[in-house]
C-alpha cells in the first residue's frame, strides 16, 4: 500500500467524515476557485488509482463515493509502518471460529460480540461448513486461515462432533501451538467430550459473565487491540449473554419439535404423510391418496394399512373416507415440512414405476407383438385414454372395428381386445377407473406417462406404428 500526499490524505478523512452528507461535495466545490477545483480533482483521482476509493460523477460532482478496504486500513497502516509492524503480515492474522452449520447463530453472535469489542470483522473466520457432510479434507482457504490464526476458538455440540470437517478443525487445534477457547453448549460437559480436545481442557459458557468477559480479553489482546472502557464491556457482554439465552430457548422449541424419522414405522406411512405435507393438508379423502399415487405411478404402496397404523398410533382418526391427523401431530410435521419432504422423497422415488420407461423399454427390444402394436396405433391415431371391460368391452370392440375400418386393416385387434387390455393391465400400463354397483372394474384409465408418450410425443414410435398398420393392410378387391 503506497502512501498519499498530504492533500489526498486530508481529503480521505474529509470523504469518511461526510460518507453520508449528500449535498456536501456540491457545496463543497461550489466554492471553490478553478485552481482549488483542479487540486481536489487531482485528489479524488489519487484516491481512486490507489483504490482507496471508487466515484462516480455527474456534473462534474462527486456523487456517489464509497470508501474501499484499502481506504479504510490507511491509517491503521501508516501508524503501523512508523512502529516498524509488517502491516500485511499484521493484517493476516485472524480469530478462526469452528462449528457446525448447525450452530451458525452462536457463532454469529459471537463474532458480534467480538466486533462490538473492536475486532476488525474481516479478521474474524467462521468456517461455516456443512455440519454433517461426510468430507475428510480440509479446504485450502481454511488451511491458510488455520495458519494465520492467533487464536482459535471451538464451539463443541452433539453438531460438532457428527461433522467430519469440524472433528478435523480440532486436530488442527490440538496439534498446533495456539492458543484455543472451547465454547459448550449445554448437550456438552467434560463427561462427553471426544477426541482430541478431551476432559483435561477447559469449557467456556456464553451464560458466564465471567466467561465471556475472559473469551472478550483473551481475543483482544492476541489481536494486540486496546480493551474497551469497562462500560462498553460490560453492556456487550450483558448483550451476548441475553441473546445466547434466547438462542437456548428457541432452541429447546425447536428441539420439541424435532421429528424422529423412526417414528414413521413403515413407508406406506411416509407416503401418505408425504401427500399431506405436500398438499399442506390436515385433512384428506383417502380416494384422493389413492388417486394421486395413480396419478404419480407410485405402486405397491398399502394406502389403508398406513391410515390404519395412523390411527392406532392415535397420531390421526378415519372417519367416512377421510384420514385427518391430531392437530398436534400436524403442527409439529408442518413445522419440519421441508425436512420431511426431502426425505420422503426418495421413498417415493423407490416405489415409483413410470409406465413410459418400462413401455419404451419393451418396445425398443421388440417384446411386443404385433397386435399389441396395433393396440397403440389406435390409441395414438384415436387418442384412447380409457378402456370399457365387462359390459362396457362392446362399445370399445365396437370404436376399434371402426378404426380398422377406416384405416383398411385386418379386423385382427377387435378380435384380440381382450387380450391386449389384459396385458396392459398385466404392465400396469392402466389402473381401475370405474365399478360397477356391485364393485367390479368395468374400465381403465392409461398411466400419465403413457398419455404424455402416446398423445404428445409419440415420433419416435411413429415409423414402427406405421409399418405394423400397412403390414395388416387390407386390400380390397374393389
């Protein structure tokens, strides 16, 4: 960092001074002579090459000033240089904070903490790392902050130890010759402590007056920065210690409501659980559920031995077709809504069977026969999305002769329905759409998928449809 002339000096006060004053510069240059007026130009200009500054002008005013790190640490830096302090190597040292992710917020309002004691804020490293990522190597950013550190300070939780990175970062801590401060939260006493920061070190609480007045002190004076007048002092610790207590509290709220994932004895709970919590409901018709994992392809799935394990465990009742959860139950699942549907979702993921893969996957390695091809072509030519069975296969039998009918083809697929729908039904290509009054099926919907595939985007079985429908071409005499 170069040093400024004596005006460019003076002028980077001046600037720090009015940072918020608007109108000062244009009143400022508004009296100024043109000899005055060239020298404060030349000033701002030195300031903004040595980026201590960036401006932006209009007019010939200066309007919007914004003081760089540089321009910040210029004085810091001309009072070290007078003291014979490597300024650059001063400037690399650092306060390095582990902890989990988990417990960002004490980490958060330590390093407030710290700042409100004159700790420069880019001298502080929280290393924020995802708290239960299973990675192994420390990062080279954290590395060189490790490195720089005067001072390193753990905040030790049930977080703490399940996290690779933060177990590595206490290594770390044991094994080079800084001074550490280990933080408890309150899961922690010298009883559970692990690794290598065991039971012979001592653990500080941010409920401790005493405490957090020595974890203030000890970072202050391995920064080489003066104390604060004792008032200053003790209205931040007083700060601190009022927000640690009400992160404690907010904490066990939370931990009220924590849910376990055991809880959900079976997967077909966690389905239907995973529908309501989607849908953000309480309250659902059981026929919707069914409806949904018809929608979803979602199969295997035992909708009325879930809703029947839920009311048992008296966490929701069935009352005429309708599955409704404890409103206790519900407040507490909603609250972990974005947790449980993230892991829900690869349960569904596991019982979910797309028609159109399995389908193009049979097609591609010609395990279809030719009448169940022409079965597609009369479902894509005629855009067929239910099938009748029972009393209801005539009318269909009946809409397929006429297709044949009018493309010239051999009536061998009205004479095969049956058997075609029979495998679909096999494939679980269709579901149960309609009953007749005694509960038979008497017609299939097709699958989603199949829809999509045979009704929007069908080109690529197009060639193969066409070849199998002039195969059975029939050719009239006349």
């Amino acid at each position: 960092m170069n040093e400024l002339t004596k005006d460019s000096e003076q002028l980077l006060k001046e600037i720090k001074k009015h940072i918020h004053e608007s109108e000062y510069w244009a009143n400022k240059f508004s009296m100024l002579n043109s000899k005055g007026n060239t020298i404060l130009r030349g000033c701002f200009k030195e300031l903004k090459d040595k980026q201590m500054i960036s401006v932006q002008w209009a007019d010939n005013i200066p309007y919007n000033i914004v003081v760089l790190k540089d321009g910040y640490l210029y004085e810091k830096m001309i009072s070290m240089r007078s003291n014979n302090i490597d300024f650059h190597e001063h400037m690399d040292k650092c306060i390095f904070i582990s902890h989990s992710t988990a417990d960002s917020k004490v980490a958060e309002l330590l390093s407030s903490y710290l700042i409100a004691l004159g700790i420069p804020s880019d001298s502080i490293f929280c290393s924020s790392l995802p708290g239960n990522d299973v990675q192994f190597n420390i990062p080279n950013e954290i590395k060189n902050k490790l490195k720089n550190s005067v001072l390193n300070i753990a905040i030790l939780s049930e977080n703490y130890y399940e996290s690779a990175y933060c177990l590595n970062e206490s290594g770390v801590f044991w094994y080079v010759n800084t001074d550490f401060i280990l933080i408890s939260l309150p899961e922690i006493t010298h009883v559970n402590m692990k690794g290598f920061l065991d039971k012979n070190n001592k653990l500080r609480n941010l409920k401790n007056e005493l405490d957090v007045f020595f974890i203030g002190d000890t970072a202050l004076n391995t920064m080489n920065i003066s104390r604060p007048n004792s008032t200053i002092l003790a209205r931040e610790s007083e700060k601190l210690i009022g927000e640690y207590n009400l992160f404690l509290k907010n904490r066990q709220k939370s931990d009220e409501n924590k849910i376990d994932l055991d809880d959900f004895i079976t997967d077909d709970v966690k389905i239907i659980i995973y529908y309501l919590l989607l849908n953000r409901m309480r309250k659902a018709k059981i026929s919707d559920v069914k409806n949904w994992l018809h929608d979803a392809e979602v199969y295997n799935v035992n909708i009325d031995s879930a809703v029947d394990l839920i009311e048992t465990s008296n966490s929701g009742n069935i009352k005429n077709g309708y599955i409704e959860l404890n409103s206790d139950v519900f407040v507490k699942l909603i609250r972990n809504r974005d947790y449980l549907l993230k892991q829900f979702s690869s349960v569904i993921e596991e019982y979910t069977k797309l028609s159109s893969e399995i389908f193009l996957e049979l097609w591609n390695n010609d395990k279809m026969d030719d009448c169940l091809k022409l079965f597609v072509a009369y479902i894509v030519d005629e855009r067929i999305t239910f099938f009748g069975d029972r009393w209801m296969k005539d009318e269909q039998i009946k809409s397929i002769s006429s297709w044949e009918s009018k493309n010239s083809i051999i009536n061998i697929l009205s004479e095969n329905y049956s058997s075609c729908l029979s495998y679909f039904i096999r494939e679980d290509f269709v579901y149960p759409s309609s009953w007749t009054e005694y509960g038979n099926v008497r017609g299939y919907t097709l699958n989603n998928s199949l829809v999509s595939l045979f009704l929007e985007n069908c080109a690529q079985l197009l060639d193969e449809l066409n070849r199998v429908k002039e195969d059975y071409y029939l050719d009239l005499p006349f």
